[in-house]
C-alpha cells in the first residue's frame, strides 16, 4: 500500500520559502527533506451524542478515494516522487475497491469491512481532532480517526454553517475553486489552458452563461420567493461562507494552503504573495450550475431528433418514415422497466394526436453556433478543437450521463421487517472526489451524509436522524428547444412580431504555462447570444426561412431555487413521515428520482420544474418561438411558467420494492433521453430485487450483494447474448473460427457474464476472451443487423440520438474513460427485439420492421456469424488500443477506473465496477 502522510502534521506544513522557479525532478527529493518538521497538534477528546441516532448500527457508507482532498505543496511532491498518500486521501478506495471480489461471502457483520459506519457521532477512543474553527465557542469540528469525516456540531444556526463551510474548505478548497471558475466559464485562466480544461469550461459555460448579475438575481429571486426558509438559506449561505473564508485566511497566513496554488501559479512559494480569492455567494450559484447541468438537467437535443426523424421520412417517406422512428424512439416502450411499476400512469411530454407549431429545419441546414472565437496559440490547435467539438456534443445531447442507482425494499419482504435501502449517486471519479463527507448538528440541522464540494451547508445525499435519502438522474424533459426567426441581421429575432435584439454574452480566456500546467499560452473569446427563449445552439433554415434554434431551462435563471429543498431535507422538525420527505424533495426544481427510507415506511418521488406546454405541442421537436407554443403563462423576465402539479410527477409509498438506475419512472412518462426500451441496465437491479423479494428475508447484506453483482454484469452478455447465440445454434456451427467464439460466449454466458478479475488484484478478467470477443462484435453486429435496412444516413443519425455502445473501456460520458459508469446508452432494445421477432418470439412494442436479414432466420444468422469471425479476429490491442494511463491490449486497465485528477495527488486505479460512487446502505430500526 502507499505510505501515508499524517494529516495532523503535514496538513500544517508551510508551503516552502525556498522552492525557484519550475519544479525539477531532480531536485524534488531535496527539497521535500527540508519540508518535513513536524508540527505539534493538540486533539482534545470529544463525543458527539447519539441520541437523535435510529439507526441502530445499521447506517454505512462509502466515498472514495478519501475524505482529505487537500494538499500541501510538500505533500503533493510526496505523492508526485514516491506515491506516499496524505492521510485519509485514499483509506477508502480500498474498501471500496474490494466488494467487487468480497460481496460473494458478505454478510450484515462484514458491509462494514466495504463500508464506514455511518452512525452519528464519534466514539470518545475513535476521535483523532478537535478543532473549534477561528476560535469560535459555538461550533466544534471533531474528526473520526479511520476515515477524518469532519462531525460539526454547533450551538448556534450561525456557527453550524460557519463549522461547515471552514470545514469544507480544508477538505476541498483546491477542488471548490477549481469548479466555481469552471462554472463561470474562467478555468482556463485560473488552472492552465490543457485541452480537457478548455473542454469543460466550454461545456458548461454553453449552457449556463451567466453574468454576476445574472447569478446575484438568482440569490434575489430564491430569497424573496421562500419566506422565511428563504432568509434562514441566505443567512445560513452567508455563515458557511465565512468559515470558508476563514479557512482561506488561516491557510494563507498559516502557509498550509493547498499546493496547487503555488503550482498554478497563484501563490509565491519563497515570499507567499498572491492571493487566493474569498468566496463570495454569487460563487455557490456558479457552482450550483455545474451539479445541475451535469446531473439534474434532462432534455434537449430536439434538433437531432428532428434531422433522424427527416432521414426516416426520406428513405421510407413521411408516414412510413415517422413510424420507423417512433420505433426507435420507444416513448412509451411496454417492455420497459420502471420504478414506478404498480401500474399507475403519470402522462407527461407524449406524442400529441395532431402536433402543432413544428419547425423542422430544411434538410442540409443545420450548423452548430460557434462558442470559441478568436482563438490564438494552444487555443487554436488541433487538441483545442477536438475538446471544442467534443464539448459541443456533451452540453447538446439528450444522452445526459446522469448515473446512480438505487435499490429500495419494504420492511414487508424484509428479515427484520424493516425496510432496507442500498442507493447513492453515481457522480464519476475525480481526484479530489467532487463530493464530500460530513456530519451536520446544530440548531435546525441533523444529518450525515455527501454533499457537492462548495455547496455544503448542507448534506444533499444521505441520512437523518431516523431516515435515509438518495437521488438518481431522472431527464424527464424540462428543455425545449425553440426556433427563433431572425429579422435585420443575424443577430436579431422576432419576438411576439417585434425585431429585437440578441443580447452578447462573453467571457475571454488567457492562459501561460505554469508548473502545473506546461500547455503553451494562448487565449479565445467565449461567446453566446441570448434571446428570451435562451441561448442560441444552431442556425438553420425553417422552410427558407433563417432561424436560430435557442434552448429553454425551466431551471435556467433558477439555479439557486433548490437549496429551500436541502434545508427541509435536513430539517428533523420537517422531515418526520413519507410524505413530508416528498414535499421537502417538490422543492428542488432539477430532475432526479428521489428515494426515502425509514424504520417502517418507503417512499418515491421525482422533482424537477416540468413546464406545462402548449396544447398540441411535441417536446420532442423543435417549435415556433410564437407566442401560441410557448409554455403556459411563460414569463420571458423570470423564466417562470405553470408546472406540473406534485400529484402528476411519479410517486409512490411503499411499493414492494424500487430500482432505479436511471430508467423510465413509470408509464406514459416520458424521459428526453433515447434508450428506455426491453433492454435497460435498470433491469441488472429489476431482476435481481424481484428475485429477492419474492424469496423474502431480504437482510441489507443480500441487497448490497445484489446490486454489487449487477455491476459486474455484462448487460449486453446478460440480456441479448442469449437470443444471439439462439440464432447462430439454429443450425450447427460448421466453421471452425465461429464454433471456437460461440464456444467462449457460452461458456462465459454460463459463468454468469460478468467482467471480474480471476481472482483480487490479478488484474486479468476471467472469461477474457469471450468479453474481448463481445467488445469487438457488438458495434459490428449492431451495423450488420440495421445498416442494410435503413441506410447509411439514418443508420447515422440515429446513432447521433443514441450510441451504439457504452462498453466499460469506452470513452463516454462527462469524464470520459475509465469512468465506472457502463451500459446507460445503447442499442440493446433494439437488438434485443429485432432478434425476438426474427425468432419468431412474441415482442411487445416491436420495431416498425424485422432487420436482420430483412426478417429471415438463415440470413439473419449468417449476418451474425459474418459479423462474429470478424471479431473474433481482432487481436486484444486492436480492442484496447491504449491510453495514457494503459497500454495496448490491457484489456483489465482499459476497463479501470481511475480517480481523475483535477488537483496533484494521485491515486492508483482499480477494477471496474458499474456503481454509485457515494454509496449508502440503510436499515433503520425505529422511529421518533
């Protein structure tokens, strides 16, 4: 294992007084020995009660790679020379980690050798820090010595939240400065001018470009809106930005700041000048726009939905056309899995009898709005514009990568009788972690759990004193995408038959080499125009007339609105029943499905701000920027409009059991993204609970085993595999190459189809030859099955709507490879019922047409069989070409996961796992 670095003594390390000019190799070991006299630190002992604690014990919870995600400069040399770890940076990677070989044998007396004991409070031997922050006597930090969790217990509202901010700040104020510039579109300035920086700042900033006073109206708005829980988030908001300040100003004059800075060039390492900015609230709404684009921000993509659905029309012409698509669209698939699944329907965004204000763009007419202008030195260069273009997609898809998972029993079906829970967010891997740990008491506050770095005043993820809460990504369509016409230029647009004026927004960028980042200099000009519709995303023409396509939020303007939501979830005197847990969750205007337990009850509720729209009006299209299209009582100064009531949103309590991991709600609920059809890993968990269930005795320790071996599974192998393999055994396999392929799928079919190690940390997958097998055939079958029938532009487009593949050593989604998440986004269904149907099987909601081989049996086998010897022939580097971090043909480390780093530690990568970063499991034992 690495060495450690104590937290309590080189967390206090000054940054040095003698390091000049860049960092040499070289020179690194001599200069960490002049780094290390330790500093003396007094921890005084100090327990919090546990009083308010229900659990029983029965409470834990994971976060790697560690709580600790600051570092001083000496610290970050450490780690960079000899990979010694700072203490707590990575103590919980390991345990997390090791489920993917230890879930077989785990029982309830062994999660915790997975998982930390989420219990409240600190056991008087388990303290390893007492700190009350700035010398206040009203708010006391005491951190646990396994994991360094900070539990804040204040005496006053003002000191709980002054806790929590300070306390943020020293475990993650690198990681919170690096994202309030991302979300300002400033990284590049801030944190070098690499390719994937300029990428991200561009993918966000697209969607979100907001000016300070656009992001101080945001504060004004949610403040005057709420009453008094709105003056008690500001008071509390402006509290937890003291205590990071503090910290800011203690690290400063301390010398212990995060060592980033003097690598980015922000700090003096030998005079210590330079500054590091205080945080100022218009920060927390920058921030907040980052967490929802990311994760809570469903819809879009429209206008590529209208060019598959004009490729469908001109290979098979509109009627025909429209019917393919619908197919391939499966809005309302009957085979689908749900959350919802009692039956009960909660119609929302479906296909109108007779659409109105369509306007489809002219074929060949669509051009994405540029963002980068004016580009010089590396912001010009060939690895700018692939992070551009790259950037571009990402911000404009439906395919939003929103992860988590979460599997929700009734007490009824349960050993004990109460329920259980395994579930949490599914948010990437990022060295530092974008989430945080901590533990909240104080006047009005009672919880454990993660929450966004910088956005911790309270915990958004986790438990209460006798519940437990969790959230998945839901992408029920809150966007609209809306054709603008333009009048006078370009850069004006009718609006309610009056010319006016696009408003420019621009952020411009420029960047040097630092010791952090060597990228060479350069500079470029973000720039969006926007109308009251939103942001313009494409140009086209609408039956020869120019528009511009703008993209509508409801949460747009409104980043700010869902932290009334969080407070009621912390709230013990709120939360006390299923039902107050769902009006607490009506509160948050993004789109997650929202999960409770408590000793007795279940619960499920899905939020978000979902516009009313206009009769007639298809949200899967763009329309007109008319007045009779635009959502009911839309109010263009407030971006404010009728939603959906509470009741009409997907709801439940107590329902036998809830999955979801980030598949359709419920029936007649329609989600923007492609993809909820008879094939969704949704049903990796939806079988395995249904099992569970039906057996009864379900105990927290088969949960955590169910959902620990669905993220191991294939789900290609799993769920279509078997009805590939049926067709090609319709007849004997003759040729040899193919016989030898079939032989490994079945055989790996028959060991479960799981990607795991041959045994813990052999870094080598049993069944290797039959997944490289699959890696390679799958695109190829996907293309053989469907491109001879709809034709290389639809076959495109729709690919443009929906991957083909989301395999584990794919580079997809907001993090790109080595991300974890797996097998969201892909053409399973489709596969899946075109080979039922040409099997003669019964198919409910089938494609408009039968494929593979145009519907017959022997020519769909030779398709496959084709398509298979091809595969089979592709050599493992051919598979996994290589990266960075792997070389070709390391089919184990394509796979990985890898913590990405956005400060200078570093960590080691592990063996890949399809599940929630944070991850809690819960089984409350009585009630208030």
């Amino acid at each position: 294992m690495p060495r450690r670095t104590s937290r309590t003594a080189l967390d206090r390390l000054r940054t040095p007084g003698r390091l000049t000019g860049f960092l040499k190799t070289a020179s690194i070991c001599v200069l960490i020995a002049g780094l290390l006299s330790p500093l003396a630190q007094t921890a005084s002992a100090a327990e919090a009660a546990a009083a308010n604690d229900y659990c029983g014990g029965q409470c834990s919870d994971i976060l790697p790679p560690g709580e600790n995600g600051n570092a001083t400069l000496a610290q970050v040399l450490l780690n960079q020379a000899f990979g010694t770890q700072p203490d707590h940076a990575e103590d919980q990677l390991g345990p997390y980690a090791n489920l993917a070989k230890g879930y077989s044998a785990l029982t309830n007396s062994t999660i915790n050798t997975f998982f930390n004991d989420a219990s409240f409070g600190v056991p008087s031997d388990q303290v390893a820090s007492t700190l009350s922050p700035a010398g206040r006597t009203d708010v006391t930090i005491v951190r646990d010595k396994k994991t360094g969790v900070p539990h804040i217990t204040g005496t006053t509202r003002y000191g709980t939240e002054f806790g929590a901010g300070y306390a943020a700040a020293q475990d993650r104020l690198w990681l919170m400065d690096v994202f309030r510039h991302v979300g300002r579109g400033q990284l590049t300035a801030f944190a070098g001018g690499a390719a994937s920086n300029q990428g991200l700042e561009q993918q966000f900033w697209r969607n979100a470009p907001y000016s300070e006073a656009d992001l101080q109206a945001q504060i004004d708005n949610a403040v005057a809106n709420n009453g008094t829980r709105g003056q008690q988030a500001l008071a509390d908001a402006n509290a937890y930005l003291a205590g990071i300040n503090s910290y800011i100003d203690a690290s400063d004059s301390g010398r212990y700041f995060p060592g980033e800075y003097v690598l980015t060039g922000h700090k003096d390492s030998v005079t210590n000048a330079g500054t590091i900015d205080h945080f100022k609230i218009t920060d927390l709404v920058a921030l907040a726009s980052v967490i929802g684009s990311l994760f809570g921000s469903g819809g879009g993509g429209e206008v590529n939905n209208a060019i598959s659905l004009m490729a469908a029309q001109e290979r098979y012409g509109v009627t025909k056309g429209t019917e393919v698509w619908e197919s391939f669209r499966e809005r309302n698939d009957p085979e689908a899995v749900l959350t919802v699944h009692n039956g009960e329907s909660f119609p929302y965004a479906t296909k109108p009898a007779n659409a109105q204000g369509e306007a489809l763009p002219d074929a060949g007419s669509v051009s994405t709005e540029p963002l980068v202008y004016d580009p010089t030195g590396s912001g010009a260069d060939q690895s700018a514009s692939a992070a551009s273009a790259t950037a571009t997609a990402n911000a404009l898809t439906s395919a939003k990568r929103g992860m988590s998972n979460a599997l929700v029993v009734s007490g009824k079906y349960t050993a004990s009788g109460h329920p259980v829970a395994v579930f949490g967010p599914q948010t990437g891997y990022f060295a530092p972690q974008l989430l945080m740990l901590q533990e909240i008491q104080g006047p009005g506050i009672s919880a454990r759990g993660a929450s966004f770095a910088g956005l911790s005043m309270y915990v958004e993820l986790g438990r209460g004193q006798d519940y437990s809460w969790s959230a998945t990504t839901s992408g029920q369509d809150i966007i609209d995408t809306y054709a603008v016409e333009l009048c006078q230029d370009d850069y004006h647009y009718l609006y309610h038959g009056i010319c006016t004026a696009m408003e420019k927004i621009e952020q411009k960028n420029s960047w040097a080499p630092t010791t952090a980042d060597g990228t060479a200099a350069g500079s470029y000009t973000m720039r969006v125009w926007r109308t009251k519709y939103g942001p313009v995303e494409y140009r086209a023409t609408v039956g020869g007339k120019k528009v511009a396509y703008t993209t509508l939020r409801s949460s747009y303007m409104h980043e700010a609105d869902s932290i009334i939501g969080f407070q009621m979830l912390n709230d013990p005197d709120y939360v006390k029943s299923p039902q107050t847990f769902q009006s607490a969750v009506q509160h948050i205007n993004y789109t997650f499905n929202w999960f409770y337990a408590d000793s007795t009850h279940t619960a499920y509720y899905n939020s978000g701000n979902n516009p009313v729209r206009a009769s007639g009006v298809d949200a899967e299209f763009p329309v007109w920027a008319q007045a009779a299209y635009e959502w009911k009582n839309w109010n263009p100064t407030t971006n404010t409009a009728d939603y959906t009531p509470a009741s009409a949103h997907p709801n439940s309590i107590d329902q036998d059991y809830y999955i979801s991991w980030n598949n359709k709600q419920a029936l007649d609920y329609a989600t923007a993204s492609w993809g909820d059809g008879s094939v969704h890993r949704g049903n990796l968990l939806e079988d395995r609970v249904k099992k569970l269930v039906a057996a009864g005795g379900v105990t927290r320790a088969s949960l955590v085993k169910a959902m620990a071996d669905a993220s191991l599974a294939d789900l290609r192998a799993e769920d279509v595999l078997p009805d590939l393999l049926k067709v090609i055994n319709s007849s004997t396999v003759t040729d040899s190459t193919a016989a030898a392929a079939v032989s490994k799928l079945q055989a790996w079919l028959t060991a479960g189809g799981k990607r795991t190690e041959t045994s813990a940390g052999s870094k080598k997958y049993a069944d290797a030859d039959a997944i490289r097998i699959l890696d390679a055939w799958w695109p190829l079958l996907a293309q053989g099955i469907f491109e001879p029938g709809l034709g290389t532009g639809l076959y495109t487009a729709l690919q443009a709507n929906l991957p083909v593949d989301e395999s584990p050593s794919a580079a997809h989604g907001p993090t790109g490879a080595h991300a974890g998440s797996s097998f969201q986004y892909g053409w399973w269904s489709y596969v899946d019922k075109d080979v039922r149907a040409v099997l003669g099987e019964s198919v409910r909601g089938p494609l408009a047409d039968k494929y593979c081989g145009g519907g017959s049996l022997s020519a769909c086998r030779d398709i496959l069989i084709s398509t298979l010897k091809t595969a089979a022939g592709k050599t493992a580097a051919q598979v996994y070409p290589g990266d960075d971090l792997c070389s070709a043909g390391d089919q184990w480390c394509a796979d990985s996961i890898v913590q990405r780093t956005l400060g200078g530690i570093k960590h080691y990568n592990i063996s890949w796992q399809n599940r929630p970063t944070f991850q809690q499991v819960v089984e409350f034992t009585s009630h208030r």
